[in-house]
C-alpha cells in the first residue's frame, strides 16, 4: 500500500467524480490501458477498485473518474475527499487483455456509463495502430457522460454516442456486421455486458476475442442457502442467502485467491468435485459451463440446499 495526496478534485457531471494524484512521473509512465487500483477506504468500508484514465498528455500524476452515489457509504467518502488529503492505495493491477486487430479486422469498442474509464487507455492506445477503431459510448444523457471531447480528439477514432434520452440502437444491430478479424474491448454494467455476450455467442464470436471488465454485479436474491464442503481442509461451511461462496470461504479462514470478485478475471477459480453448479461469470460460454469441472466463487453458487 502507498499514500498519495490529491492533487485536484473536479465534477464531470452531477454524478462523475473526477480525482488526480500526486505521482512520479515512473510510475504514472509505467500505467497500461485498464489499470486499476485498490483504493483504501476507512473503518469497516474495505476497498474499492477505481481503474485509471490514460488520455494523451497526462505524465505525473493518477486520475480516476467515480461514479457517486448519494447511498453509497464509499462515494459519501470520497464526496469529502479535499485537495492536500492524503489516501491509500495498492496497486496498480491490471487483468485487461491488450487486444489489436489483425489486418482486414477493426477494433470495436463499447462503452456502457463510467465504464469509459478503463476504455480511455484503450481508445488512446488504439489510436496510434492503423487499423479501423469504432467506439460505441452508452450513457444516460449527454451530461453524464464523460470525456466526449477528449475521446473525440483521439486521431483514428470513430466516436458513437448513444443516449438513453435519445434515439435507441440495439447491441444486437451494432454488431450485425461483426465479422471474425475484429477484436472487442468493452465495459459496463453486467446487463450491458451480459448482452454483449450473447450477441456474440450467437454469432459464434470466440470469446477469446473479446477483452472486457465489468464494473458491477448484481447480487443474486436466490444465491446462498446452501452447504459445501472444502475437500482439501475439509472444512464443511454454510453459504448464507445474498452471501458469496467467496465470502463465505474468507469467513471460514480459507483465505481463497480472488481480485475481481466480479467473475471475470478467473483468479479466484476452484474445481468442482461433486454437485451442481449455478454458473454467473462472464469467463464461459453457455456451452463451456454445462460441462465445465470450474466455478467461480465470488458469483456462481450451488443448485440447491447442499452441495459437496
């Protein structure tokens, strides 16, 4: 963990939070698109994970963009964060696949809210290849979105905005024309993602293709209430209704390997020995998951009362 001291605090909308760090300029220079960090809240609040902006020009310092809550105990928080207040941090980390094009493919990107964030490293580093890069960028309205006129400069980007308020365009239609040689990057809401997902599936789009992070999961009202067994230590715990296999492992002492807790990064993966398993990551395919020995703890859960 490391202490940095805010720089400079400024509202993108009503709703974005933007914060610069003091950093040197190795460290700020040494930041690969879709980096994020541990941000170290006080008291019972644990951490969060904020991913870094990475647009043209910025060489000391770390700026993130929140999306605030006004029910959130961690944007109340940051809410109150002043200039010259010190906060703690680890990191960086990054699980983003740094994806290109090959020749005669384009760069998809797309965007759902503050998932920009991590995709402005992308869209920066994309900017310098020669291939085709098109960015789909869904937002509320245009006064939540952020970085448009930033994102618009980028030289060799196609920039599409699409606003709740305004004319509606389906995933399905944008990516009608989805070929093989593409790459995709995107990030958002799991709804967003969820169905990127499906769309390609059905087109039969190799998940290896796609690079994405999403930056919330809903919790599951019918997970838990459920027993398993730890066949190493062979420890036997409960699951609880609305609570994590993953959580309930670190309550047991477990201490399982994780990062994400989102199902996406597959560090947290265990094997299964016996029992069925309801699948919610976004690692595997429908058809991966019917026969597939792994799960993921911090999102999938067992079918039924109990499982060994």
């Amino acid at each position: 963990m490391k202490t940095y001291t805010v720089q400079q605090l400024r509202l993108l909308s009503e709703q974005i939070l933007e914060i610069t760090l003091r950093a040197d300029h190795a460290e700020a220079a040494a930041l690969t698109p879709g980096s994020h960090y541990r941000w170290h809240l006080p008291g019972s609040l644990g951490y969060r994970c904020y991913s870094c902006v990475l647009l043209p020009g910025e060489t000391s310092a770390l700026k993130f963009a929140m999306r605030l809550s006004a029910v959130s105990e961690s944007s109340q928080w940051l809410s109150g964060l002043q200039e010259g207040d010190n906060v703690t941090l680890s990191g960086p980390f990054n699980h983003f696949p740094q994806l290109t094009a090959p020749a005669g493919g384009r760069n998809l990107v797309i965007a759902g809210g503050i998932g920009i964030t991590p995709l402005t490293g992308v869209l920066t580093r994309l900017s310098h290849t020669s291939q085709p890069t098109i960015c789909h960028y869904f937002a509320a309205c245009a006064t939540r979105a952020a970085y448009i006129s930033e994102l618009a400069a980028l030289p060799g980007i196609a920039l599409h905005t699409h606003y709740a308020d305004g004319p509606r365009i389906s995933l399905d239609t944008l990516l009608n024309d989805l070929q093989p040689q593409d790459r995709i990057h995107a990030c958002g809401p799991a709804r967003l993602l969820t169905a990127l997902l499906a769309c390609c599936d059905a087109r039969g789009f190799p998940r290896e293709h796609i690079a994405f992070e999403v930056f919330t999961v809903a919790a599951a009202a019918d997970a838990g209430g459920y027993e398993v067994e730890a066949t190493e230590s062979g420890v036997r715990l409960r699951v609880n209704a609305g609570q994590s296999l993953l959580e309930a492992l670190e309550e047991a002492g477990l201490e399982p390997l994780y990062d994400c807790r989102r199902g996406e990064c597959g560090i947290c993966a265990l094997e299964i020995v016996a029992g069925d398993v309801d699948h919610r990551d976004f690692i595997m395919t429908p058809q991966d998951a019917a026969t597939s020995t792994t799960l993921y703890p911090c999102v999938s859960h067992a079918k039924g009362p109990y499982s060994n």
